[in-house]
C-alpha cells in the first residue's frame, strides 16, 4: 500500500468542502482528477470514506477516523519543509491563530519585535473567537494558537502565558455614576445594570462570567456584540456597563470618553494562553515564535 500525501490532501479538501467539484478549486486540480484521486485512495483502503446525499460528499464513520490522521501527516510533512528550509529560502512561514483581543491589541506587537530573516515569509495571522481559534489549533489549520480563555479542546497543548486585568467601564454621563465618577458602585446596581456582551464562544466572555457572576449571580444583557471594539464604542455611547482588557479601553479612559468603575469587587484578572497539538511537530519556527511570547512579561 502506497497512499500518498497528495492524496490525503485531496481527501482533506473534500471533506472541508462537501464536494469534489469545490475541492478541486481549492487545490488547483481539476474535478476529474480530484474524483479519481479520492476514488483511488478508497479502493487502497477497501473502504468507502464518504456518504453520497444528493451532490454532497458527508464524511461517514471511517472518514470520521481518517480526517485528523490525515491533517497530522499533511502538518507533519509542511513541517519538515519548514525545517529543512535554509534562512536563505522562502519557507512557507507559520500560520498563527489569535483570539479577537489578543489579534489585535498584542500580536503586532510580538510580530514586529521579533527577528525574521529577510527572506523568510511573514507569518499568516487568522483571528476568532477563542473557541474557533483552538478548534483551527486542533484540526491542524493553524500552527499556534493565542487565546484569551480556557480551552475545552482535549488533544491540545494549554501552556499558561499572561495575565490580563479587566476593568468595568460605562460612559461618563450613565446614570449608575449619579454625576460623580468617583462614585463606589454597590454591587446591587452592577445587578440591576444592563451589560454589553460578547458572543458565545468568546474568551473574553467567558472569563467575564467567571470573574463575574460569583458575585453578581446574574448579567442582564442589553446588546451581544461579536467583538470588542464595537463593545466599547457602545458603551461610550451610553448603552450599558462593559467588562474589559484595560488595555482594549485604556485610550477612552485617558480621553474621559469612558469611566472606570469603582466597585466593592476584587481584582478582576483573566489568563491568557498559548496552545498548539500535542502531536505537533515542533520546527525551529515555531520554537523561535513559542521562545518570543514567553519572553513577554505583561498583556
């Protein structure tokens, strides 16, 4: 038996997609090609690794069992490529995955203040939610994973990285202030409060609920926003109390546009994380980039 890495390339294409014809696309390779590929891996087998419903291909139970040893072999071998790539040849780079916060406010950062040879490609950043970000990390789409929350992936790697402190913040003029920003909040007003929130998934979300809801008990919502830039120009606006990274808000705090609350709360801190598969083969890469975040002593 000889299958081979094209192959298992074509069937991770199809799976993805749900049809031959969209794989092709996706891989430069005609459909006939395509189909004849998949066709041929399957008599390799003697098994069948798809449904037919209508003009989609549904991963069955044996296709099921095959999809991640086939991205594990397809990482392996870019890998080996990576490692093997002289600083003088183009490699094809990482591919980071980071949540919304940790993509935007910290990531650029950790990229521009890391040495890359000339010639190498520049990493590929995907930011999401932290839960699809640690879904990408473990099914081989990405090759590290930056999040803001815990992960519930069980084939990974969770490697503790940064504490961030979270602050609540409303608009000057929001009522719960009563006219004096100075104002400590009792927790029966942060109760009876409506919240900006993000979408489920979000790390951001979940460590709010966390540090939260012990105790408050509960957090009436008034809008879910899908990131958090939007959560804070909506509570500028006035439209509810927020939950952040200082230093998501720490500009709209120094222009007076937001307010700090002062709270009978204790510190409120959240981790973030670096996760990567723990059958990840690690290239040099890879390790330069793991080496360099853990360098970085604050978020």
């Amino acid at each position: 038996m000889q299958i081979t890495l094209r192959q298992l390339q074509i069937f991770t294409a199809v799976a993805l997609s749900g049809s031959t014809a969209a794989a092709a696309q996706s891989i430069a390779l005609s459909q006939s090609a395509t189909s004849a590929a998949l066709k041929e891996l399957e008599n390799m087998l003697s098994i069948e690794l798809f449904d037919r419903v209508g003009k989609r291909l549904v991963l069955n139970d044996n296709g099921r069992l095959l999809l991640p040893q086939a991205r594990q072999m397809l990482d392996a071998a870019n890998t080996i490529e990576q490692q093997f790539s002289s600083p003088d040849t183009p490699g094809s780079g990482l591919y980071i995955g980071a949540s919304t916060t940790i993509g935007i406010y910290l990531l650029p950062t950790l990229l521009a203040t890391q040495a890359t040879p000339s010639k190498q490609r520049n990493p590929r950043v995907m930011i999401a939610n932290s839960a699809a970000t640690a879904a990408a990390v473990a099914h081989f789409e990405v090759d590290i994973g930056l999040i803001e929350g815990p992960c519930h992936e069980p084939d990974l790697v969770v490697e503790p990285w940064l504490d961030d402190e979270l602050v609540i913040v409303c608009a000057a003029l929001h009522p719960i202030l009563q006219g004096d920003p100075q104002r400590k909040v009792p927790l029966s007003d942060l109760q009876n409060a409506l919240w900006l929130l993000r979408e489920p998934g979000s790390g951001t979300q979940e460590a709010v609920e966390h540090v939260l809801l012990p105790h408050l008990h509960q957090l009436r919502s008034a809008v879910e926003l899908s990131n958090s830039e939007a959560i804070k120009h909506a509570a500028a606006a006035g439209l509810g109390l927020a939950c952040l990274s200082r230093a998501i808000v720490s500009r709209l705090l120094d222009s007076g546009e937001l307010v700090e609350l002062s709270t009978t709360l204790p510190e409120l801190t959240r981790r973030f994380f670096l996760i990567y598969h723990r059958n990840k083969t690690l290239s040099p890469q890879l390790n330069a980039f793991l080496n360099h975040c853990r360098q970085m002593t604050h978020a």
